[in-house]
C-alpha cells in the first residue's frame, strides 16, 4: 500500500512487515462458505486453546515435580510435548511439515547427512510466526532466548551515506541500492543487545510479531550467549535463537542483530545450525501462515482463528543447512566470511544471513526490528485515524 512505501526495502522493493493478502476473489464461493469455515474456526481454535492448557498442567505443571528425577522428566516431556505439538499444527491445517536437508547453493538434498542438535548447541532460524516455534518444540525441544537491547535511536546520518551502503554492498543486502531516503522514512542505529533472557515457549508463542524490549522491563537477570548454551547444557537441550528479533511476512529475510558477537567464523566450541522457513502465499481460501503484525489483544489466538477458518490443507516447508556446509564446517572458506566489517558487526551473524539466504531462495532486506517498531508505530496511528 501506498501509504506504507516508506517501509519498502529499496533494494529488493520486498515490504517485509506487511501482512500478505490474497488476490481479489473472482467469484462467491469465499463469500458463500464463510458461516461454516467461522465455525471451523472456532471449534479448532478452541482445540487449540485446550491443547495449550493441557501443556501448561502436564507439561509445565507435572513434569516439574519429576525434577529429582531429570532423565524421566526429560523423557515424560519430549513423548507428552510432541504429543501435543502435533495435534496443535494438524489442527490448524498443518497436516505434514515437509523437512529437507540441504547443502548450500545446490539446494538439492544432502544424502547421509542429518541434524542432531546436541545440549548448548545453537540453531538459529529466520520468524515468521508461533508455528515455527512449535514445530522447533516438537523436534528439538530446546531453550528459547530472547535479546535485550539498548534503546532504539534516530541516526544523525541519512540511509544513503557512503559508509553505510559501501558495507551494505559488500554484505549483498538490498539497502545498497538506496540513493535518497524516503521523504517519510527516518533512519535510525542498530540498537545494542545488552544479553539474553529464558523464555518458555508459551511466551515465545505470546511475543510473535512483537519487537524488543517485548514487555520486558529492565533491569533483568541478563545472560551471556556462554551462560546460556551452559543453562542449556545443564538441562540436555540446544538453544534456539531467532537473529531477526521480530517476525518479518516471509517475503524477506529481516537484518540480523548482532545476537553472536563476539563470535569468531568457522565456529570452534560449539555447532551452530542453520534452517530457514517457507510459506506459501495466500489465497482467497487459505490466508497467510506469516504474523508479521501482533494482535493487540491475547495474541496470537486471532491469527490462529484465522488460520483454523479453512478447510485447505497449508504448506509450511523447513530447509536445514546440511552440518556439512554449517558455520562450524572446515570448507568454510575465507571467502565466504565477509568483509569490511565495523568492530561493532557480527561477522558469524553475517555467515548465518548468508547461509539462510542461499538455502531457503529468500532475500536479504537492508531493514530490521528498529524500522519494524517504527512501523508498528505508524501502523497503530493510522488505525486510530
């Protein structure tokens, strides 16, 4: 839409926060099936809300007290959360979850060659709803991590300064391509991640398409990225981290926060794994998977009403990086490290960018979180006119 072009990347011409909408419908068989596909809604997201309760008393609740006992907690927890997990995506209209692993550029299957996340290992992945969130719970079970970051500010210099796109250039991300800034656009610096919080999945699942701080007050019991892959060392699980801090409409890839600095590329202490989510578009009878906007209220239950209103089975595609082309491999060239890199950048981020981009056919946009809370701002103050 017109009105939201100042937040359209000028390089890809991709508006990553955005939600996607269905081509105008041709004829009135949308219009006719409403009443009932409202109330296919309805009773699966009351199935839905059910499930979330009988995870949080069984899960969150009984396994708890299994805590001297940590193998037959563990145990108990994965068999009773995929138990769970499954039946909240089947009854969405997620009835099977393609998954393939695939090497770099080639994208074609990688035979002999599968994912084991180990405990404090890191998997990092691009947002675009709960869904992801649930699936990663079914499969891995891992620690879910949360950045806060310093305050958002407005940058003295505009988009197009010379510094600015000479690094966006060796990056490959759309913002090189800018030359003026929009009239109503207003840059503003990556904020600082100060560290890392625990969440538990419901959270995570509560915050979608929100942006930092995501209610969080500070000050917090902050962690390190080390401090974090021990807590979940310590409790037999990965870490999942999402690098966009935010949900983005699939359309792009958001730009990544520096959540890894510090980190050197190829990674020597710990296995980083990369995936990356497809979707496909909407139509007039099944809406987008994405959540790129909040519900204001008890969010996301409307987006998986809306959801849960079609009686067409979704695709919702996960590619993972084959561990032969990951950020720990030994073919990781110098070459593929970029370079030009301020102190403040995170190059083993960049690598990650890179990977998921060239994996999941996804492009990278110049834009992140910080341009996101401005939209989300703007957005809200148009709905009130």
């Amino acid at each position: 839409m017109e009105k939201y072009s100042a937040y359209r990347d000028p390089g890809t011409g991709i508006q990553p926060f955005l939600t996607p909408v269905p081509p105008q419908e041709s004829g009135s068989l949308a219009t006719i099936s409403k009443p009932l596909l409202y109330l296919i809604g309805i009773i699966r997201t009351a199935l839905v809300l059910a499930l979330a309760i009988l995870y949080s008393l069984l899960v969150s609740g009984f396994c708890t007290l299994l805590s001297p006992v940590p193998p037959l907690r563990r145990i108990l927890t994965f068999i009773l959360s995929a138990a769970i997990f499954r039946l909240s995506l089947f009854a969405v209209g997620l009835y099977w979850i393609p998954v393939e692993v695939v090497r770099r550029k080639r994208g074609r299957f990688a035979k002999n060659e599968y994912w084991s996340p180990r405990a404090g290992d890191v998997i990092v992945s691009n947002w675009i709803s709960w869904l992801e969130i649930v699936w990663l719970a079914l499969r891995f079970n891992p620690l879910f991590v949360l950045p806060v970051t310093g305050p958002v500010e407005k940058a003295a210099s505009p988009l197009s300064s010379p510094s600015r796109v000479a690094l966006d250039r060796k990056r490959g991300t759309g913002s090189a391509a800018i030359s003026l800034p929009h009239r109503n656009q207003t840059q503003v610096n990556r904020a600082e991640v100060l560290g890392f919080v625990e969440v538990s999945l419901l959270r995570m699942v509560s915050i979608c398409g929100r942006v930092p701080p995501y209610g969080i007050k500070v000050p917090v019991s902050l962690f390190t990225i080390d401090e974090i892959r021990q807590r979940a060392k310590d409790s037999g699980r990965p870490v999942a981290m999402f690098p966009e801090c935010t949900t983005s409409n699939g359309r792009g890839l958001l730009r990544f926060s520096n959540v890894l600095k510090g980190i050197s590329a190829p990674v020597k202490d710990f296995n980083v794994f990369v995936m990356c989510v497809r979707i496909d578009p909407p139509t007039p009878l099944s809406p987008t998977l994405s959540l790129p906007i909040p519900s204001p209220i008890l969010n996301p239950i409307p987006h998986i009403f809306t959801i849960s209103s079609s009686i067409l089975p979704y695709t919702m595609s996960i590619r993972l990086l084959a561990p032969s082309d990951s950020p720990n491999s030994a073919t990781l060239t110098p070459n593929e490290i970029p370079s030009g890199l301020r102190k403040e950048d995170d190059a083993l981020i960049e690598v990650c960018s890179i990977l998921m981009s060239d994996i999941g056919r996804v492009k990278r946009t110049g834009m992140g979180w910080e341009e996101k809370s401005m939209f989300l701002e703007f957005y809200k103050g148009k709905g009130r006119q």
